[in-house]
C-alpha cells in the first residue's frame, strides 16, 4: 500500500487584533473571540513560510505485514523538534485542567513540533484542525481509512483538506489480514462475536503504525463522550497503549485539548467557525464511524448508543483508546493477595496460559522438544497492556512455526518467585526458552514492537 506522509502545506496568517483583544476567558462557549498566544504576526508569517511544503510525499512499497517502517520516521522534515525531555506529564495535566482547547493546543504543537499529529475521524474532530490553524503553528493531520467508512465521511476529507490547504495522512489497514478476515468470518461477523477483531485489523494495527513514526499524538476524546469510558480522561497523558517513535513504554504522549468540554460547546464552535463538517450530523448521527457500526441516535439517547449497539455500553471503545476502559466493580480496588481485579490480557488462543506448575516443568527441562517464549506481566500494569497489542500480533505470526508463546500471571502471590526464579525485575519481563538448553534468555531491552520481539526470538530458535 501507498502511504503519503506530510506537512501541512498552507498555514494561514496569524489572527487579527480585534478577534486576540477580545479573548478573555478559556471557555470553549465565548465563541469568536480566541487568541493566538503573544507572537509577532511577521514572526509568524516568516516561521510558516519556511515550513510550508517542505516535506515530498513518500510512497512505500507494499508490505503484507504490519513491520512496515513508519514513514512518518524515514523522511527528513525542517525544524523537527528535539526529543522532548522527561517530564510529569501528570503535572502538566494538571497545569492545564482549566485551559481552553486553543490553549491546549499550541502548548501541544510547541514542545512536539512536526513529531505530532491529530487524529481526525471525519466526525467533531475537525474542531482540533481548526484550533491547531488558529494557533498559526504548521501541524499535521492523519487519518485511519478502514475501508468501511460513509461516503460522507470522504466527501468530509475531501473538503477538510481544501478548506486548510492540507494534505490528510491516510494509513490503510494491511490488505491481507482483511482478505483473510472477510473470507473466514465474512462481511459483518462483527454482529456476532464483538467487533475487537474486525477493529484490530482495520484500526488499531494501522494506527500503531502511524504512532511508530511520532513523538504524540492528538485526539478529540471527551468527557462526556461516554461516561462508561471515558469520564476521567485528563488533557494529556503518557499513552497507556501504544509506542511512539522511541519504543518502550512511555515513548508516545496523548493529548486531549477538548477533554473538559461539553459536546454543545464543540457544535456551537463548529458554527462559529464557519467550518466544513459531516453531512450524516444532520441525519441524526453523532458520533461517527465505519458505516455498519454507526447509526443515528434517538431524542434523549447517549451519543455513543449510535455505535456497536449491539454491545455492552461500558465498553464501546474500538481498540484506539483501550486504556479507558476499567473494571469498575471494584472500582480499581486491591484484594487482599494484592492481585488487581481488572480484566486479563494476552487472550488469545495463539498464546498457551501457564500455571505456575507449568513455569516450573519449564525450567527443569534440559531437553525441551521446542522452545517457549513467555511474558511475565501483571493486567492492571500499564505497560503490559501498552504491549498486548504487539504481542498478540507475535503469537499470530509465530503459530505453526514450532515456536511455543505463553503467559505467566507473576503478580501477587506469585511476585516472589518470579523474582526470585524468573529473573522478574519489573513488569512485563519477557522469556526465552531456547530448544534442547536449560538456560533461560531474558529479552533484554523495552523495545517491545513485533519486529523487535520477532528479531529475539529468531537469533535463539
């Protein structure tokens, strides 16, 4: 597949004085009157022009797995910004509880420069393309083409991208596993056992992609978007899920300017401005996605109840956003052995759950009929669940192939003799049991991608 990764190619001018000396207040809902942070417009003017259309569109070959090189990391951009420093980002947050999405924003573009880029769906998020044009800073802009998508949601693209003077970044998922998926499952196998997997295949695998090439990333969640989900979203944050261009758990920052505003106050925005949006709104519909996950909501219904009905609500997040998702029975409370009560991870049927009699038989053998490769991990850690993803992919490629995957639970009771035995340090701590040897390899870096983990484990087989 074709992936064109660039700038944006036309900031416009710096706003104009009356429009700055009328902003007062960080409210979303005192429309028209927002304010570029104190820079000279000439200043402004001069920045643009030596950003605009200075990064060529690349087109990568077509692949058939997911270890595409990001391009977004293979190009050469101007003015990159430097790797941020290390910094409480739970501080910043905060820093910022009170400020307006105009506000958010710039801080957001300022420290990651051409290292970020915001998500937009097709749907209200072409609020934050507006608020990253009024803050006068170049940005960019990508978006995850399922395939399955309205044909309003391209015409949306499509005027988006005229009204900015901007090229959108499509990422495709990989034609393969949906040709795989369709011919297995079918069309619409989604309405019968959940839509995770038809989710991980056009979404989330091509978003992760995407993120391999970036520092951070914005998105256009919201408070009030789904309480089940999404009620404690702060405005930025490490990202519980994915990796960014660095690796490693905490390598990608998300941030959420219009986390703290009502939906009316985005509409009301939206309006304001004067902006393209999608022409399903009008037909009852809110919050948008594939086609035959979205449908229009009723008077009185919850915007989310327009997507995956057919499910539990406190679960109606595609895979992108996973980490908001909680075990809200125990409200993120211990039980007495120090085990989370959260749900599990690494379910799959690529990946064989070990007992701690199995971990044990493991070690003893000096002559394993073929080799294990296991994670140590606990499912209420963050970077266990950053790394699910990746590793589930891992077990899928490995399957066949006479390479063992499996998981051990190292967490509570456990704890100490996975220290003690497993060479547990932090979580995840992963394992190599090599065939024919007693000795154990333990994966000696945070770089937790399937070609990293694909790479370990093909020097030991």
């Amino acid at each position: 597949m074709a992936l064109a990764f660039t700038s944006s190619s036309a900031i416009h001018g710096s706003l104009s004085s009356s429009s700055a000396s009328s902003y007062e207040h960080p409210k979303v809902s005192q429309l028209g009157t927002f304010q570029p942070l104190d820079r000279p417009q000439m200043l402004s003017t001069a920045l643009n022009s030596r950003r605009r259309s200075a990064v060529k569109p690349l087109n990568a070959e077509a692949k058939r797995n997911d270890s595409i090189v990001p391009s977004a990391a293979t190009i050469a951009a101007p003015e990159v910004a430097e790797k941020a420093e290390e910094e409480d980002f739970e501080k910043l947050a905060k820093e910022l509880q009170n400020a307006s999405p105009l506000e958010i924003m710039d801080k957001a573009l300022e420290k990651f420069g051409d290292d970020i880029a915001i998500a937009f769906s097709g749907a209200e998020d072409v609020a934050l393309i507006e608020y990253a044009h009024l803050t006068g800073r170049p940005f960019r802009v990508f978006s995850l083409d399922t395939g399955r998508l309205n044909p309003e949601t391209y015409q949306l693209f499509d005027s988006v991208e005229k009204h900015y003077g901007i090229r959108i970044e499509y990422m495709f998922p990989d034609a393969v596993e949906v040709q795989a998926l369709v011919r297995t499952k079918g069309l619409f196998s989604f309405y019968e056992d959940g839509h995770q997997e038809c989710c991980r295949v056009r979404k989330v695998r091509p978003l992760r992609r995407a993120l391999k090439g970036l520092r951070a990333w914005i998105t256009g969640q919201r408070k009030d978007q789904s309480p089940g989900t999404r009620s404690e979203i702060p405005v930025v944050q490490v990202d519980p899920s994915f990796e960014g261009l660095d690796g490693g758990a905490g390598s990608l920052v998300k941030w959420n300017p219009v986390a703290n505003v009502d939906g009316k106050d985005i509409w009301n925005f939206l309006r304001a401005m004067n902006v393209p949006v999608n022409s399903l709104h009008s037909q009852g519909y809110v919050s948008i996605g594939c086609e035959p996950c979205t449908r229009p909501v009723l008077p009185g219904q919850h915007e989310r109840e327009g997507r995956w009905w057919w499910e539990d609500a406190k679960a109606k997040e595609c895979g992108l956003h996973k980490g908001n998702i909680k075990d809200e029975s125990v409200n993120g409370a211990v039980q007495t052995n120090g085990t989370a009560t959260v749900a599990d991870i690494f379910d799959t049927k690529d990946i064989v759950t070990l007992s701690r009699p199995g971990v044990e038989n493991l070690l003893k053998l000096e002559d394993r009929r073929e080799p294990w490769l296991v994670v140590l991990y606990a499912p209420w850690c963050q970077f266990c669940q950053a790394m699910e993803g990746s590793y589930v992919e891992l077990a899928e490629k490995l399957a066949g192939s006479g390479v063992k995957v499996g998981k051990f639970r190292a967490d509570g009771e456990q704890k100490a003799f996975a220290q003690q035995e497993l060479q547990l340090g932090s979580f995840p701590t992963i394992l190599f049991f090599p065939k024919n040897s007693s000795k154990v390899i333990k994966y000696p870096t945070e770089k937790r991608d399937v070609d990293s983990l694909l790479a370990f484990v093909n020097a030991l087989r």
